[in-house]
C-alpha cells in the first residue's frame, strides 16, 4: 500500500475536475460536465459527418421556428438546423445558467430524420438524452 502526498491528493482532486480543457466548479456536478462535453462532441460529428448545415438560417426563420408548436420546428427549419441553431445554443444556455437539464429523447427523431448512415451522430445524440435522463454510465 502507498500513500500520496496531501500536495499530490489535491492535484489529482482538480485534474479529476477537469473535462474538456475546463477546469469546473465542483458544484455543477459530474452530469453537467458529461452533458457538456457530449454537446461539444455533438457539433463536432455533426461537422465531420457534413451533418452540420452548410448555411444559417435567416433571422426570420429562426424567429418563426422559436414560436413553432410542431416537434423539432421541421415546419421551419430541417432538422438539422435545428439541431445546430437552436437545440445546442438551447442547451449551451441552460448549461452556463446551471439551470436543471431537462429529461429528453431527440435521438428518436433523429432516426425519422437523419440517414442512418449517420450513426456516429445518431450515437451521440442517444448519448445526450441518456445523461439528460439520469445516466452518465
């Protein structure tokens, strides 16, 4: 058996705090630190797997999308754009206001919407919704 030093405990308490090149309060919990790096992680498959759009939506269309009542604003924007425009800013929000993560299930409809040849972003959004749910296993 061997014993760290009070001088090495303590590094290795901050480094086990740090996540994505941030060094987090300990206060938001393992949950928010997993939810923001599969959000981070999330835009960038999205980018490698040209699932990200190419172009972004006028003012007008995000507006009239913001106020849309059907599921993932598909009457407005595709579905990825929505993803990119609004979900992950949404999301970006709630994290940095420490606000409750809500419960979620997007990668559903992202299997209506997105072709399944798109398995590393329809992973990571069942990843997303499982931490939103409880589950950062």
């Amino acid at each position: 058996m061997f014993t760290l030093s009070p001088c090495y405990t303590a590094r290795l308490k901050i480094e086990a705090f740090m996540f994505c090149g941030d060094i987090v309060n300990q206060s938001k919990g393992m949950r928010y630190i997993a939810f923001k790096c599969a959000l981070e992680q999330l835009e960038t498959t999205m980018k490698e797997e040209g699932v990200w759009p190419s172009k972004t939506p006028s003012k007008q269309d995000l507006n009239r999308a913001m106020e849309s009542t059907v599921p993932f604003s598909v009457d407005c924007l595709t579905f990825e754009s929505w993803l990119a425009f609004i979900f992950i800013p949404k999301l970006r929000v709630l994290l940095s206001l420490e606000s409750p993560l809500p419960p979620m299930q997007i990668a559903p409809a992202a299997e209506v919407y997105l072709s399944s040849a798109k398995q590393r972003t329809l992973y990571q959004l069942q990843k997303i919704d499982d931490i939103a749910n409880g589950d950062i296993g």
